[in-house]
C-alpha cells in the first residue's frame, strides 16, 4: 500500500513536469482574433509512456529478484545467541 502511494505521487508528478516541459503552441482562431495556446506535445507523451514502461519492468525486475533471493531467519531463542560481555 505504501508503494502505490509513493508510486502516485512520484508518478503524477514526472508525469506533469514533462507534459509541461514538452508544450508546443498551438494557434486557435477565437471571434476577437487569434490567440496562442500552449498544449503538451506528442514527444512529451511519448517521454510519458517510455518513462512508465521502463520504471514498470524496473519494478518487475526488482520484484523478480527479491522473490528469488533467499528468506533470512532471525532466530528468537536465547541458547543460540551469542553470549553478552
């Protein structure tokens, strides 16, 4: 649960500074005239998606490889710590 909170806030956040980045204007024909408006580009979504495709098999990679990785134990009985002082 902690990682899709992260994951959420990290994510909106790359994600709205490379749409805002990568604006391109656009000229939009209103009655008073024309105006210039600045819209993310198609390279800035592109940036988007290859960003969460790498980051996502980033995340199985890691994933793959904790579950692989083997469980260490503590033991919790006293005989089998070593002795104080």
């Amino acid at each position: 649960m902690v990682f899709r909170y992260i994951g959420g806030a990290v994510g909106t956040t790359v994600t709205g500074a490379s749409l805002t980045l990568y604006a391109a204007p656009i000229v939009v024909a209103i009655p008073g005239g024309t105006t210039i408006v600045l819209a993310p580009s198609t390279q800035a979504f592109t940036y988007v998606v290859v960003a969460a495709l790498v980051l996502g098999l980033l995340g199985l990679v890691v994933a793959y490889a904790l579950k692989k990785a083997p469980d260490v134990r503590i033991s919790e009985r006293n005989d089998e710590q070593a002795p104080m002082g």
